[in-house]
C-alpha cells in the first residue's frame, strides 16, 4: 500500500472515530451524575400550603394551542431520529370566583415555520381567559410559556395580576423572539421567593432553575386534596423522569444552554416523588400523552370555559 493511501486511510479513520465519539457525546450519552442534588420537600410545599386558608381551585381546565415537532433524541437522548409531537399547552385553574393562569402559549407568528399546527380558537379562549383571570403565571420565561403574554393586547392591564419572578426578567434574551414592549415593565414588581411561596390558596411555587435561570414547579392541590405538580420544561415529556435521562446535550448545551447538572437533579428527585407519591399527577410541559390520559381520567378538563362579559 502507497505511505500517501496509508496516511490518507489513517487520518479517515481518527475522523471517523472522533466523528462517532462526538456523535455519542452530543446525541446519545445521558449518563445521571452522582453529585447531583436538588431537594424536593413535598411535606415542606403541602404544609405551606395547609398554612394558606380560603378556598382551592375546583378544576384544572387545559388548551392545547399549538404544536411543534422534534427529533426523539432531542427529547430524550439517545430516542433515535423518528418525530415527536411536542405540543404547547396554557391551564386554567377554575375557583368559585376567579381563576388563575398557568403558561401563555404563543401565538401563530412567534411559532412561525417551527409550529406543525396551531389552534386559532384555542388561542384566543386563552387570551379571554387571562383578560378574566386574577393571577397570571409562567413556569419559565421561554418563548412557547411567556410569549402568549407578552404580546397580549390588554397587557398592560392585566400585568398587574402577574406574578412573573426576579430570574424570569433577569435575562430577556432568554424569551426570544419573545419580547416585551420597550417601556411597559417600568414599574413592574417581580415576584422574589425562597424555594417556595404559596401565591394563592392551594398554589405554591417551587423554584426549579437549571433549563432557564427563572425555571419553577406550580405544585396545585384541588378542593378534593387532588395533587398536581405542573413542572414546565425541567422534562419536556414523562420519559424524561422515567428513564432519568435528558435531552440530547447538543440541545441542552448549544441551543437551550441549561444547566445540565441541575436538571439531573430535578429529574433525580422527580422520580423519586414519582415513587413514593404516585397520586400526585406530575404533568411535564410538552407530553400530549399525559394530558391525555389525565383529560381521559376526568382529573383535567379539556377547553377554557369563560365567564360571559
């Protein structure tokens, strides 16, 4: 054999076992470190909770707004290639008098080309519905959970029964293309809080940071002591929890820049509450087959049904 054909078939080969190593590495391993730690007190949120009289909400209702569609392995790593369904829902936390907002979509020009589908009557009962609504919240600042609100007509009077955190407005480029109208937060102030806050009867917050530095957990106990643990993107979908393994850290690194050690954690004590409190609903921010099942077992409704003007 020629020393130039060696050469050449030498170099292909350190290529090609970079090329398959980095492969791996970006597109496949999700190993849980050891040293991950993230404390999850359900008895910590559920006396918080218990200390807050007044009455809980009656019914969870859901919209799905939207849809958008990504390769499994962005998912979970290391899925394989085929494409999953990712889609974008807002929950509607129904009281006797009033109700509150969990996620705002976006709408149909934020998506663009990315959305495989939108719903142009499920976007607009979502917009009704936060004009009506006496808490607003996001589970992050993330374009597919904040943007329904940032380019909501009425927003200026409906920001004053927001309660978006310090960490969610730290770092507007985080929402992008999401963006506030310059000038309309002056004055605004964001909600600060240690580990976790009850914002209204039978509603606390849990600080979650790690996907986005204002990531949080809406824990939700209904008049009837059902649970329900609405985590936003800390899994976009059950087998996150399940299989304890990430998205693919070509996402997680490049595109999303979470911080991958703090979502393991999550995940870690999120299939730990999974084990030992099976009864609490957790509804991860982009799994159509879970809220499915929980629409099915009449534990969500399907549809915002809203107060006549």
């Amino acid at each position: 054999m020629p020393k130039w054909l060696r050469a050449v078939l030498g170099v292909a080969g350190v290529l090609l076992v970079a090329g398959g190593a980095a492969y791996y590495w970006f597109v496949v391993e999700s190993t849980m470190p050891s040293d991950v730690e993230y404390v999850f007190d359900i008895g910590e949120v559920r006396r918080a909770v218990a200390a807050v009289p007044g009455d809980k909400p009656q019914r969870i209702e859901v919209e799905h707004i939207a849809s958008f569609s990504f390769p499994a392995t962005a998912i979970v790593a290391g899925d394989g290639w085929s494409s999953r369904e990712m889609p974008v829902f807002s929950y509607r936390l129904v009281y006797p008098d009033s109700a509150i907002i969990i996620d705002t979509a976006l709408d149909k020009a934020l998506g663009g080309d990315n959305l495989v589908s939108f719903s142009e009557e499920a976007y607009a009962r979502m917009n009704a519905a936060m004009s009506q609504a006496a808490l607003v919240m996001v589970t992050h600042e993330h374009m597919d959970h904040i943007g329904g609100l940032t380019v909501h007509p009425e927003l200026p009077a409906i920001l004053p029964n927001t309660r978006l955190t310090v960490e969610q407005l730290a770092h507007p480029e985080r929402s992008e293309p999401a963006r506030f109208a310059d000038g309309i937060l002056d004055g605004y102030q964001p909600l600060s809080y240690d580990r976790v806050t009850v914002i209204a009867p039978g509603v606390a917050l849990i600080k979650a940071p790690g996907h986005s530095p204002g990531s949080q957990m809406v824990y939700v106990q209904l008049q009837d002591y059902s649970e329900f643990l609405f985590i936003g993107d800390v899994a976009w979908q059950y087998r996150n929890i399940q299989a304890q393994r990430q998205r693919a850290r070509l996402v997680t690194q490049f595109l999303l820049k979470e911080d991958r050690n703090a979502v393991f954690g999550q995940l870690a004590a999120l299939h730990a509450l999974a084990a030992a409190e099976p009864e609490i609903a957790i509804v991860p921010g982009h799994d159509g087959e879970i809220v499915g099942q929980l629409v099915e077992e009449g534990k969500l409704t399907e549809g915002f049904t809203l107060a006549a003007d």
